[in-house]
C-alpha cells in the first residue's frame, strides 16, 4: 500500500527528478545490448517484459539500442496505475505491439513467456526477491535474458574506496538524489539536503501520500519522507542493497553472462564535472567492480 501510493504520486514528477537517469543509463543499455548481441543466441524477432516500467523509461532507452530494435512486443507491467498511463503514452511512439498489465507478476496472462524481462530501478523496491525471481524464471525459456539495472550495488556499499569517492562526488556536485546520500550521510545532513532538494516535491508527492494513508487508515499519523522511503526502497535501507553474491545463489535457474557497475562517485554520469566524468569512464572501461550501481544480465538455462 505504502509503495503503490508513494509511486502513484511520484509519477506526476518522475522524469522531472530522475532526469539524470534519462541522461546517463542510455550507455549501460548500450553495454548490455552488445553483451547479449555478443552471446550469439539472440532471435531477430523479440518480446520484453518491463517489470515496474514506471514511465517507461526503461523500454524506451532499450529501444535505442541494437537489441531493442529486435523488440516486436513489449508488456508492461506496474503496481501504479498512474506510472502506467505515462508509459502508455509514451509507448505512442514506440514500433512495437504494446500490452500493459497493472499489479504485481500475478497480474500476467497464464503462461506468458519473454524473452527479455527488464527490471531497471526495480529491485530494490521488492521486499521478496525470492519469490520475485521465481516469477521471472517462470515466464522464460531457456536461452531468455534478465537484465536488471540501476540496483545499489549491495557488495560494495562498504567499500572504503566507494566511500572516497562518494565523499568527494558529493563534494564537487549538487546534490541529487536521496538514495546516493542516503548510506553516507547522517541523518541531518539528509534532512538538510532533502529539504534543499526536494522541497517541492516533498509538499506534494510525499503528503499526496500521506494523505492517501491517513484516509485508508493504513496510518494513524502522518510519516516523514524517510519513513516512507524506508518501505518503498526496502533494500536501500536495510543496508544490503542488491548483492549479486546473494543472486548467484537466489537465481538458480539463471547463468551471470554479464556484469557492471558504475555510478563510483554515487553519482551518474551526468551529474559529474568533467575530471570525475573521466575518471567515472577510466572505471567503467576497466570494469571496476564497486561503484554505486549494479547492472547484469542473466541467461534462463536449461534446468
Ligand atoms: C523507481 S521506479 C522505476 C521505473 C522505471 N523502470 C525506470 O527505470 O525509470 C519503480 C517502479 O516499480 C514499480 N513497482 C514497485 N513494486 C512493484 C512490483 N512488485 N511489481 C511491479 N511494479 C512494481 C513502481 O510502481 C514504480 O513504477
């Protein structure tokens, strides 16, 4: 319920303040398209599941890639009907039959099968992963590719280098968004730099959904926007992150075929000024392990 109201409400203003998303992921899609175009194994002909599509952000940067013009039949799926919309809309402009779904992986026909499911910016969100990946490998077949991107990079977030980094990435740029600060800052320094921030937003879609949570008496006083992330971005605030070690293991069904990471000032790439930009670039060319976001892909197998 929480997480529901909270994304409906964010939709209103999520391209607005996740526009550093829309800048910088277009290249790790580019990354993990070359990979999956470079297993040799990929049909001309394809269909993708976006699982939390949002906005349609994610399918529409796939699109842009050489993978994604193999794309024939794109669904959608989300728990916020007003992400939705904005995805519906947006799928106007895309060269492919669109099917959307609301609700959680239950919410898809019986038997549907992909063979790409994406989950960018997702999984942090899923308070189950376990099951969550059960789901997904229910509706592959062998041979069919998970990505996932845009995940705190769970293995690294006590990285003292990461740490470095961070501490000087928050130094030489403004500050963006909560989840890059949120494991480096004590809480006042978050407080202050959420008000700087998210001033706007936060007397509309953080009260939008307090609101909501009052008059369904979910809640019987009104949360602060740390509360209220606390349970919408669960794996952010328990400190775990995701951590493709735990995957490995959870993903039984799946081989890794592909691995990055990036964001190595907790930032993305656009947010940075030129001297860390090539540093961030050095990093991603050497396939630096531990930067603040995670991006892999995964092969269904026969098993
Ligand atoms: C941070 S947004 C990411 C949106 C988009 N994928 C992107 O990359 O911009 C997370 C989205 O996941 C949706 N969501 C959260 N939990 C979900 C679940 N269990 N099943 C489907 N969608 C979910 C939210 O409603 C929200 O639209």
């Amino acid at each position: 319920m929480v997480n529901t109201s909270f994304h409906e409400h964010e939709a209103a203003v999520y391209d607005e303040i996740h526009q550093a998303m829309w800048k910088s992921l277009p290249e790790h899609f580019s990354i993990i398209s070359d990979r999956i175009l470079a297993t040799g194994s990929v049909p001309d002909s394809l269909s993708l599941l976006d699982i939390g599509c949002g906005t349609g952000l994610g399918t529409e940067l796939l699109l842009h890639t050489e993978i994604g013009k193999r794309v024939r039949e794109i669904h959608l799926l989300d728990t916020s009907s007003t992400m939705m919309d904005h995805a519906a809309v947006r799928s106007r402009n895309w060269p492919a039959r669109t099917f959307t779904y609301l609700g959680g992986m239950a919410a898809l026909p019986e038997d549907s099968k992909f063979d790409l499911v994406l989950a960018s910016s997702v999984l942090h969100h899923i308070p189950n992963l376990v099951c969550f990946f059960e789901h997904v490998a229910g509706v592959q077949r062998p041979g069919s590719f998970f990505i996932h991107l845009q995940d705190p990079n769970g293995d690294y977030l006590d990285d003292p280098e990461l740490r470095h980094r961070t501490a000087l990435g928050a130094k030489n740029t403004q500050p963006q968004l909560p989840r890059f600060i949120l494991r480096f800052s004590p809480g006042r320094i978050l407080r202050r730099v959420l008000r700087e921030l998210t001033g706007r937003q936060h007397e509309t879609y953080i009260d939008l959904t307090n609101k909501d949570l009052l008059a369904t008496e979910v809640i019987t006083s009104p949360l602060t926007a740390e509360e209220i992330w606390s349970v919408t971005d669960v794996h952010l605030y328990d400190g775990l992150g995701i951590s493709l070690g735990v995957m490995k293991k959870e993903l039984t069904k799946y081989e890794l075929i592909h691995t990055h990471s990036y964001a190595f000032f907790g930032h993305l790439s656009s947010d940075l000024p030129p001297p860390l930009l090539l540093e961030e670039r050095r990093l991603l060319r050497n396939n630096a392990p531990n930067g603040m976001d995670l991006a892999a892909v995964w092969r269904r197998c026969n098993c």
